[in-house]
C-alpha cells in the first residue's frame, strides 16, 4: 500500500525511467534510417547457386552485414555477371539486387511469358511482330536469365534473337523440366504453368547459358539432319519393297527411291562443299578420316553436331554423347552400369563406325577382342567401341594430330 504523499514521488520517477527508454532508442532509429554509405555486394550468380530471396524489410531492423552473404568488406565490388543497381528499401537501406528469371514455353503460335519473382506474365503473337514487345517488356525487367525448352527448333529463331539482343539464354532439355516439375508436385501442364515451372526452374537450376551457333555451323546442321531423315525414308520405302505383292506398287516405290537417291546425292554435294568452304571444318574432317573406320558421313555428323569435340575431356564427351555408363547402385546392392541421354544422332553414327573399326581397326580390334574374350555381350562391346573411338577422335582434335598406328597417350 501506497499513501498519497509517496504518489508525486512515484510518478517523477516513472517519468524519468521513460525519458530514459527512449533517449537509449533515439540513436538506433537514426542510425538504422541512414542509408549505407558502401552498398553490401552482390551475389555471384553462378550455375546452381541459389539466390538469397529479398521480401520486406522489418523496420526494427538495421541495415548491417548479413552474415548468409559472400562479402568481402567496406567498398567491396560486385562479383555477379549480370550488371544489376540496388533496391532501396522504405527505410532507406539499400538491398542487395533482385535477379529476373524467365521462363518462356515456345509453341507455334504464341510464346508465353512468366517473369519471377515479380510473377509478371504476359503472351505475345510468336512472329517478327511479338518479338519486338517481348524485346520491350524484357528490357523493363533488367538483368535476367531466360530459359526455353528445346522444342524440335521452334525455340532456335528465338534464342537466336534473344541472344542477339544481350540476353542471357538458356535451352534446357524438356526432360529434366519435366521431372522437375514432378518433383513440385506440379501435375498440370498448360502453356502458362509451364511457363512459370522454367522460371522457376531457372532461379533454382540455373543452367549454363547458351551460345549463339555461327551461321555455317548452323547449316551444316541443317543439312546433315535433313540428310538423315532421307536416309531413314529410303530405308523404309526398302523394307516396304520386299514385302510388294503387286507391279504397281513395287513401281511406285522404285520412283521414290530414286528421287531419294538423287536427294541424298545432292546434299552430300552440299555437305562436302560447305565443309570445304571452312577451314575450321575442312581441318577437322581431315584429323578424324585418319582414323580407320571413320568415313565421309561420320565426320561430317560429328563436326556438324558436336562442335564441343576436342574442348572437352574424355568424361565429358563422353556424357554428351550419351556413352558414359552410370550407376545403378542401392545400399549392398550392386546393379548394371548402363549408358542413357546425350545424343542419339551422334551415338547413330559412332555406332556404324564402331562396327568398321572393329574390323579395319587395329587399336579397336583388339580392345574388342579383349572384351570378347571376358565374356561380354556384343551390346556391351560395340558400347565401349563407341565410346573408345570417341575418346579417341577427341584427343585426335584437341591435340591436332592425325591418327596413328598405336596411339600410347589414348586409354579408353
């Protein structure tokens, strides 16, 4: 109990503890409102680095060095690759930048876009008239990373002008979105979920950003693959010709197999001279034909569609052409090494070049043997032929020397 003439005392004492509170709060306030005089640097946006996500700020909080980031001190530069200005906060404090992720679905007739972490979206007509309002709705949103889905080649024209632009692009396999997707537990698949599934996948994948192909490296492509595809109709319009009961019809397929013919024959022309007119190529066809087993269409399928030939190592080339066995272990249990991905035109080639040098082949013919002997099967021999002749036309290449008898530097 308090009596009346210890209140005056109480309550001047109540006022001083407050005056007190807030004069040890005044310098805070002040010192957490001043803008930072050396902006904390940004993070370096690599592949597979996950970008700390920025929301609202607590006003109770000061602007000082978070211990999560990558710094290196007062005046510290900024290390990431795509150019970015800070983001002042209400308070004043200015925030490490945001990075832009996007993620278009390509189809035919339309190209959808979704812009992350704005959640932006938007759809633009996929002709010379949509690109130019793309090119403008991109611009606004600074520096991004652009991913696209491989698509059969829809996505190559726009890639290419992305590129052009000064956009950071990437083409991702189809697959590996996919599974991503799933992974979210994202089962519904529309042009604009897809499109907001690659931007997500690119702020948390963030895959190698693709280059622009040269011009010539692009038709050489072009007709190599169109040849392809003739050599696959001649070989059913074949398959369809033994099985002909009539005159009429084994007439009709013998027209078309000649206009095959003369297809075929042209585009080798074509081929031949586009490699010609490069050095860059002519060189490299003559380093690969050197080897036993390697031929015309070979050589041309290699320089055309594994331009990374002779750049990389013998595991990474590999890989990319999808030789490289993988694991299937689980716990104790030991399962088969078995090839998967990569791609299939180059393991094509390879494959009817494996079984020549397998015969004309020295170096081959043993390591074939050696295998045969251990008592593998011939999927598992003509595999590791591959891909020894793989290693083989790499080291070739990155070395610039012509085949000879019984190379001692190449292992498979």
């Amino acid at each position: 109990m308090f009596n009346k003439s210890s209140e005056p005392q109480l309550a001047e004492q109540l006022v001083f503890v407050e005056n007190q509170a807030q004069d040890s709060i005044k310098p805070t306030v002040k010192e957490a409102a001043r803008p930072s005089s050396s902006g904390p640097a940004a993070d370096r946006f690599t592949k597979g680095a996950l970008q700390d996500a920025v929301g609202q700020q607590d006003r109770r909080r000061s602007c000082g060095t978070n211990p999560n980031r990558r710094q290196s001190g007062r005046g510290a530069q900024t290390t990431s690759s795509y150019p970015q200005d800070g983001v002042a906060s209400m308070d004043g404090c200015k925030l490490n930048p945001v990075p832009t992720f996007v993620g278009i679905d390509v189809s035919k007739s339309t190209w959808d876009v979704h812009v992350s972490p704005q959640g932006r979206r938007f759809s633009v007509a996929a002709d010379e008239n949509g690109l130019p309002q793309m090119l403008k709705e991109l611009g606004s949103a600074g520096a991004c990373l652009i991913v696209l889905e491989a698509t059969g080649g829809l996505e190559r024209r726009l890639a290419a002008e992305l590129i052009d632009a000064g956009l950071v692009v990437a083409v991702v396999n189809p697959r590996q979105v996919r599974d991503f997707a799933r992974a979210l537990g994202r089962l519904a698949k529309t042009d604009r979920i897809d499109a907001e599934t690659l931007a997500l996948f690119a702020e948390k994948v963030q895959p190698r950003p693709t280059q622009k192909r040269p011009e010539k490296q692009a038709e050489l492509e072009a007709l190599v693959t169109r040849r392809r595809q003739l050599v696959g109709l001649r070989t059913m319009e074949l398959a369809r010709q033994q099985q002909c009961q009539t005159k009429t019809t084994r007439n009709s397929i013998a027209k078309l197999l000649k206009v095959l013919d003369r297809q075929i024959a042209d585009l080798d022309k074509a081929i031949t001279k586009l490699i010609e007119s490069d050095e860059d190529f002519r060189s490299k066809r003559q380093l690969l034909q050197t080897v036993p087993g390697v031929g015309a269409g070979t050589s041309a399928t290699l320089i055309a569609e594994l331009p990374e030939l002779g750049r990389l190592n013998r595991q990474e080339v590999s890989s990319l052409a999808g030789l490289a066995p993988f694991n299937q272990d689980s716990g104790q249990f030991r399962g088969q090494r078995r090839i998967r991905g990569g791609r299939a035109s180059i393991r094509t080639a390879l494959y009817m070049a494996a079984l020549t040098a397998k015969r004309c082949n020295p170096t081959l013919q043993r390591f074939a043997e050696r295998l045969e002997r251990a008592g593998k099967p011939f999927k598992v021999v003509i595999t590791a032929c591959m891909r020894k002749l793989l290693v083989i036309l790499n080291q070739l290449v990155r070395e610039g020397k012509g085949w000879i008898a019984s190379p001692a530097t190449v292992h498979g």
